[in-house]
C-alpha cells in the first residue's frame, strides 16, 4: 500500500505577518500534514507588490495562486484577519469548485460579521498606531522604539488594517465544513458569531493568553489541528469503503 497522501493546511497570517512569523509552525506537524503559508504582497519577498485594495481582492489573488491545492483535500487556519481573508477564500472554494475545506481553523477572530476595523483615523498616527500595536499585543516595546524596524513594519501593518476597515461581509455564507475555533482566555474578540457561518454547531477551544496566545501555544494548537484532520480523513476512508463495499458493481467483481 502507498504512503497516505498529505493533507495542506494553508495557513493565513494575520495583519502585518508573513511567512517568516509561521515558519516554524511547519515543524509542529507530523508527515500527514503539509504546511502551507500564504504570503501577503508588501512584506519579505513580496515587498514590491502593492496590497489589493480590498479583501475580497485579495482573496481572489491567493485563490488564483492556490488553485491546485484547492482542488484536493485541504484545511483552511487564519489567525486575526488571516481568518477574514480565510473566510473569503474559502467561500470561492464553494461557489467555484464546489470544494470546501475539510475544516475550517480560525484563532483569534470575529466573525467576517463583525470583524471591520473601526480605528483606521489612528493609523495616520504614530501614536495611535502605537496605541493600536499595544493593544493587541504581538510587538515588543523594543520593537516599537526601534525607528528601523519600524520604518519597515508600519506601512505594511497600517495597509492590512486599512484593508480590514473597508471590508464589509454583504451575506452570510455557511462553510459547508467543521469550523474549531481558538481563542485566548484573555483575548477580547467575540467568536460566538461566527456560529453563523456554520452548519453544525462549531468546536469552540480557550488557550490561556491574549490575542497572540498563539506563541505559547504553539504546539497545542498544531496538535488539535493535526487530530481534526487524522479523524476526518479517517471517517472519509471508512465512509469511502463502505459504498465501495455496498456497490453491486465490486460485490460481483469479489
């Protein structure tokens, strides 16, 4: 018998992130998962593309761009505005290739409902940016005091948010998947709306932390991730060799 196909996470940064904040997360995974990051344009290799000028812009570009992987068995995790941009994408896999996600990880997040951010008047600021920065969590001090560093990170964190300010979910489109969602205990993003979004009733699970509880809890969350996937891809197989099973067509050929 061959090697079990691997199952892609495709993962979705939040605002300001790209591949290098994820690349470690690969090495949580064991050999039935294989990690894939998106990269936003405006950062790392990128830096030169602008940012589309809406979200549902830019979900078009990562479905162009992951087309192949979409078309197979596939997770779908965003933490913080990586579940929005998520979200969207995943709703082109349903109306396009009427392929959903196996599962569907958001950590961190709203739901596309209620997720707009509302203090873009402070991003032309660089106290209120500040502000915002401390707020959440995810930058050091040292990071903020560093004129470099953020010479270098301000634009890419304030296009992302300006981007999430002009989004507006227009309807509510179910994902035809589980939906687990992750939240830090001391987080103050409202997932209980993204009940709506689901079918059946979503896994909801607390980590101790904040908004980026997902630095500690790494491995965890890695963890969780790769068991939903075992178990689905399990009782797809036992679902898959039951109608072999029961088909006329293999019972003659027995």
């Amino acid at each position: 018998m061959g090697d079990v196909a691997r199952t892609p996470i495709v993962c979705f940064p939040h605002a300001g992130a790209g591949k290098m904040y994820y690349g470690k997360w690969r090495y949580e995974f064991g050999d039935a998962i294989d990690f894939r990051i998106v990269q936003y344009p405006f950062r790392e290799q990128r830096m030169n593309v602008p940012m589309p000028a809406s979200l549902p812009s830019l979900a078009e570009d990562v479905f162009a761009a992951f087309i192949g992987t979409f078309r197979g068995p596939y997770a779908i995790w965003g933490h913080s505005m990586g579940a929005i941009v998520g979200y969207e994408v995943a709703k082109l896999c349903q109306r396009r290739l009427d392929n959903p996600p196996m599962v569907f990880f958001g950590s961190a997040s709203a739901a596309p409902n209620e997720s707009r951010f509302k203090r873009a008047a402070m991003l032309d600021d660089e106290e209120g940016l500040n502000e915002i920065l401390r707020h959440y969590g995810g930058i050091g001090e040292e990071n903020l005091r560093d004129a470099e560093f953020m010479k270098y990170f301000s634009p890419i964190i304030s296009a992302d948010l300006q981007m999430l300010a002009t989004y507006e979910e227009t309807g509510i489109e179910r994902l035809r998947c589980p939906l687990v969602l992750m939240k830090g205990l001391d987080d103050r993003a409202d997932m209980d709306g993204w009940k709506l979004y689901a079918g059946d009733p979503p896994e909801f699970i607390e980590f101790p932390g904040g908004h980026f509880f997902l630095e500690d809890c790494r491995s965890q969350m890695a963890s969780i991730m790769e068991t939903r996937i075992r178990l689905l891809r399990q009782s797809g197989d036992a679902a898959a060799d039951r109608c072999e099973r029961d088909d006329p067509q293999v019972r003659d050929r027995g």
